[in-house]
C-alpha cells in the first residue's frame, strides 16, 4: 500500500461514524474498502481501523476485516514444511480466497516480538500441545502390539511429536539469533553517541570554545592557562547553546577540561616572526579531537567507525532509551503494533477459488 492510497483509506474511515447505517459510508466508499482488502496483506489491512469510546465502552470498527482471517499451520504436509514451518493467512471474499503464505522462523528472526503475532501464537500453541500430549500419543496399548498397528506410535513420534520439538527449538533460537544479529554495531554506537553531542551543529558549548580560540578574540599576553581560565568564564555567561531552548550536550567543565588535556595544544599561539598565529585548527579537527578525547578512541578508530556507520546506515536507527520510570504501552498500541508489522513471506501470496485453496499450497 503505497502513501496515496494509505491517505486516501484512511480519510474515508475518519469520514466512518456509529450513527448511521454502513458506519456513514457510502456504497462507493465500501466498494473502495472491499477493493482494498483483496489486495492489501494481513499487515496493511491491519491498518484499516477506527476506535470510539462510548457510555458503554470501546467500540472497535474493523474495516479490514483481520478478525474475519483463518489461519492454517503447514508444518507436516510437505517436506519444505517440516524443514521450515509456516503459516497460511486465509481471507476469504465470496468465491475467491486471498492467502499469504508467512515463514514463521525468519519472522520471529526479523522482529522478536513478532512471536506474539496471532499466526505465531498459533503455530507455538499447536506444538505446545502435541508435546504436552507425548505420553498420551504414546502410551503402550493393544495397537502398538498388534502387528498390524504396531508401527502407528512410531508414526506419531516421528510425525508428530518430533516435527513440534524441532520448530519450538527453532523458534526460539530465531528469537535469540535474531536479537543479536539487530544488535547496534561498535560503529553505529559510536556515531549515534557523536551525534547525540550536536558537534555537527553550533548549539553547544565546544563551538563557542573554538570560536573563542580565533586569533580575534584572544589576548596575546596571556598564558595557555590564563585563556582557559578566560574561556572558562566566558561560557559561564553565555546564552547561546540555549539557543531554540536546546541544552549543549557538552558541558561547560568537558569543555575546560579537554582544553587542559588533549585540546591544550589548539590553545597557544606561535609569536614567532613579529606575527601571532593561533594554533587553533578547523572546526572539524577540533571536534573530532574532542570525540576522540571524550571517547577514548585512536584517530584511525574513529574515522573508520564513522565510516562504517555510514554504511550501515546509522541515520536511519532508532534505540531504546533508559528510564527512570517503568516501560509503559497501552495493550492497544502493542497489539496494533504486532498486527500491523511486516511479515516474511515464505512466497507470493496468491488468490484462488475457494473450492480449491488447499490446492495451491
């Protein structure tokens, strides 16, 4: 669903009230729906939705019809199941039945909590209960010693029992190997870390420093300490990292404390042929010599992290940020979020007749 027709869906269902026959839809507006839904994945049409709060409670309008959706494990039926599990999502429109066809392990892969998705909540609870069953199944009886079904509790155990211990197994190691493979990399925690300082931006504390360290603005008859010190004070009275109500990131006594230590040769000057030359570099030397400094990092490892970063697209990351408080979700925005996420396809979903949708798997 591409965003025209994403905006398009959803000002329709603004449109959508409680007071009226149809929700206040036309017959045009619900042929747009029915449209939607035959082509749209379970994801998207997750999406299509609307929630009143009434006197007698929370109405939920699902237009996309995600409750009208069967589910159908494929676990044992084929080869390729029982080496890679899915899940068949069926949505049926009169005559014609809508299926995706999801692979269970790579989606738990991609996203662990995607293991709550009602496809794989499914698919655990089957497996769940056929090991739970397993002394049942296979309790010694009058069949398992007759010669003729004898071999049926070999079948179970086979079938059955062992097919559910090897995709809970795999299940479950998806989770772990998925979490770990999403991990942020050395790199891109680097970058976000040099990011979060805004040295790319003049709304911080260091900036000022470099500025102040121009040939203009110092005094030639005052030591290296006796800058600092200056410097120091003319932060103290600053206003402008505040600058659109943004704090400088960097303090004031990182700042000072870096000018003592690595930065301390940016702060002289050279007296030298009767002219002053300040030794204060460009902005970008500096600043990366305050996140080296503020780091702890060689000159090559933060250029070639910074590098990597790039690459893995760093810009595009998101992390989760400590608290002090305990994590809260509304149980709808948690459940919208896992119905509506991206599963991975085992191959392209495809429309059939209803009479013949087991064909076709």
């Amino acid at each position: 669903m591409d965003e025209g027709e994403w905006k398009e869906l959803s000002h329709l269902l603004k449109r959508a009230n409680l007071h009226s026959g149809f929700l206040g839809l036309n017959a045009d507006e619900l042929e747009q729906l029915m449209q939607a839904r035959r082509r749209l994945s379970f994801s998207e049409r997750a999406r299509l939705y609307k929630l009143w709060s009434t006197a007698a409670g929370m109405v939920f309008y699902d237009a996309g019809e995600i409750f009208n959706t069967v589910l159908e494990l494929k676990d044992q039926s084929s080869g390729e199941g029982e080496q890679r599990p899915y899940v068949l999502i069926r949505k049926r429109e009169v005559s014609k039945v809508y299926v995706e066809k999801i692979d269970i392990i790579e989606t738990v892969k991609k996203d662990a909590t995607l293991i709550g998705h009602p496809a794989i909540v499914w698919a655990i609870k089957h497996w769940e209960r056929v090991t739970h069953a397993k002394r049942v199944l296979l309790h010694d009886d009058v069949y398992s010693r007759d010669e003729e079904t004898g071999g049926i509790k070999d079948y179970y155990e086979e079938r059955y029992i062992k097919t559910a211990k090897q995709n809970l197994a795999a299940v479950f190691k998806a989770l772990q190997d998925g979490i770990k493979q999403r991990a942020i990399s050395p790199a891109s925690a680097l970058a976000i870390r040099i990011r979060e300082l805004k040295l790319d931006t003049e709304q911080n504390f260091l900036c000022i420093a470099w500025e102040r360290l121009a040939p203009s603005n110092i005094d030639p008859t005052e030591t290296v300490e006796e800058r600092i010190n200056t410097i120091e004070s003319y932060l103290k009275q600053s206003d402008e990292p505040f600058v659109d109500g943004n704090n400088s990131p960097v303090t004031i006594r990182q700042v000072v404390n870096f000018l003592r230590d690595a930065g301390n040769k940016y702060v002289g000057d050279d007296r030298g042929n009767g002219r002053r030359v300040s030794y204060r570099p460009n902005w970008k030397i500096f600043s990366n010599a305050f996140a080296r400094w503020y780091f702890n990092v060689g000159q090559t490892t933060l250029s070639d992290y910074l590098t990597d970063a790039r690459k893995e697209g760093v810009s595009e990351v998101e992390y989760w940020q400590p608290s002090f408080g305990n994590p809260k979700v509304s149980v709808f925005s948690l459940l919208l979020y896992i119905l509506s996420q991206e599963l991975v396809s085992a191959s392209p979903a495809f429309t059939c007749s209803a009479d013949n949708s087991d064909l076709h798997v």
